[in-house]
C-alpha cells in the first residue's frame, strides 16, 4: 500500500518554495517570487503556510527603510522534503 504524500508538499509553489530553500543558507522574498514566478500576494500566502507547519522560519526586518522578508529552511522542513521525495519514490517504483 502506498503512504500518502505531504499535502503542504504536493503543491507545486510550496514544493518549489521549500526545493530553493534547501540549496542556500537563506533566501529572501524578492529572490523567490522572481525565482518561483508567484504573484507577492500568492507567495506570501504558501510562505505563511509553510511557517504555520514549522518547516520553514520567516524572520522580518528592515534594509535601511525597505521591508525585508527572509525565509530558511528549519531541519523539520529538511526532513518532510526528505519524506516526501522518498514516498514519491515508491509511487515511482512500487515494491
């Protein structure tokens, strides 16, 4: 029987919102709406989802009068993304 996936995974912009996360120390929300094509409001919105689940941490500051959003990828997050391409496996090749 195949275990069910990650459903805060299967979607497509937070799959590819934690997948640019896991290759750099930080990101910030610039750099991932030009990298993911999101629209701020969409990506703010999968961003909030993913901090609610603790798989990423969202820190909010300032560059000089600019608001700055920076997100990371937390080890809980590192392991759902680890889970996720591991069932996903399965579904590829099932035993």
């Amino acid at each position: 029987m195949l275990k069910p996936l990650d459903p805060l995974l299967h979607s497509e912009l937070r799959l590819a919102i934690v997948s640019i996360l896991l290759g750099v120390e930080s990101a910030d929300f610039v750099y991932i709406r030009k990298q993911t094509g999101a629209t701020a409001g969409n990506l703010s919105v999968q961003i909030d989802k993913l901090h609610k689940a603790e798989y990423i941490s969202v820190d909010k500051g300032f560059n000089g009068k600019m608001p700055r959003t920076t997100c990371s990828i937390t080890p809980k997050g590192r392991e759902a993304f680890a889970e996720y391409v591991e069932r996903l496996k399965e579904y590829i090749s099932p035993k």
